[in-house]
C-alpha cells in the first residue's frame, strides 16, 4: 500500500491545490492532504482546522483522500503518517528549484521519495499568496478557488 504526503499551508486551499489531489489520487492508495501548523505565523485567512475542513469539503468524492495536520518536519509527518511519498506540485521553475533542493534535503534526512507534479496549465498563475490578495482587497477570487472555499471567502469578507 503506498500513501502520498500532500503538504502545504493551504491557506486557503485553491484549484491548483485540487488539481495535484485529483492528479495522484488515482496513482497512489491513499493521499494524505496535510496542512502545516505553524505557531509562529500570526496572520493566516483560514485557521488550521477551518483550513482542515475546506479541504475535507474540496475534495468530497474522491475516495482515497484523508485530511490531516502536521507541524515540524515535512519528513516526519511523512513517517508518522505512515507515507513514502511526499507530493509537491510545481508552478514554474521557481518553484522547481526550491522544491528540488527541499527533496534533497528530505531525501537526506529520511531517504523519502519526492514526486513533482507540473500544475494544471489552467491554475498555473493560482497561489495562496494571491488569492488571499485579492480577496482582502476585495476582488472576486472565485474562479481560483473550489466552491467550499469561496463560499467560506465571501462569508469572511462579509
Ligand atoms: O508553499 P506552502 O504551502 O506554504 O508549503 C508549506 C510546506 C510546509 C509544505 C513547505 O514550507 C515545506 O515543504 N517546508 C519544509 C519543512 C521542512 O521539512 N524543512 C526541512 C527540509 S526542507
């Protein structure tokens, strides 16, 4: 049985994100979207376990998907998940350079495989960082998000 590793801050979770899910969910037995607790990041739009409960709404049928959490370590949440995997998906070869080293790093440490995933060409230009952007300013971040996630946007942008 192989389990993949999704980590990410998903903050919030958007269509790219869904994309690498719907990508590896046929190729591995299990994939596990984790979202990272981080105690020393203070401002976030969607606390963790609310970060938790959109993904879980995101990604409703499809079966072989769990949600969890982690803090520290991408490589040890891996081992306690019991994942050989951990999944990364690449926007740009920005993205592709710091993830490479990352996989080093965490091959390294625990000689865990890393996969890359290129993004769906449609949400190649998607990132939290953005959406959260636009959303605080107002904008309509709709078409970048899955529906869970913009109904939960447009509840807190009031
Ligand atoms: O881009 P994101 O979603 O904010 O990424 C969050 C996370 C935790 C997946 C990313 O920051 C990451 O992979 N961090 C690695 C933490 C780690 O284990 N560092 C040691 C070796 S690289």
């Amino acid at each position: 049985m192989t389990i993949a590793l999704y980590p990410g801050s998903f903050d919030p979770f958007h269509l790219g994100h869904l994309a690498v899910v719907r990508s590896v969910a046929p190729i591995f037995d299990e994939v596990i979207v984790a979202a990272v607790h981080n105690p020393q990041k203070t401002s976030f739009m969607f606390p963790l376990a609310e970060r938790q409960e959109l993904i879980r709404q995101s990604c409703e049928g499809i079966d072989n998907v769990s949600v969890a959490e982690f803090s520290g370590l991408v490589v040890d949440a891996a081992a306690e998940l019991g994942a050989q995997v951990i999944v990364k998906g690449l926007r740009s070869s920005v993205d592709f350079e710091l993830e490479q080293q990352m996989a080093h790093l965490n091959a390294a440490m625990s000689g865990v495989l890393s996969v890359f995933v290129p993004s769906d060409p449609e949400h190649s230009f998607v990132a939290s960082k953005f959406v959260r952007e636009i959303a605080n300013l107002g904008g309509d971040v709709s078409s970048m998000v899955p529906a869970p996630v913009a109904a939960a946007i447009a509840a807190r942008m009031g």
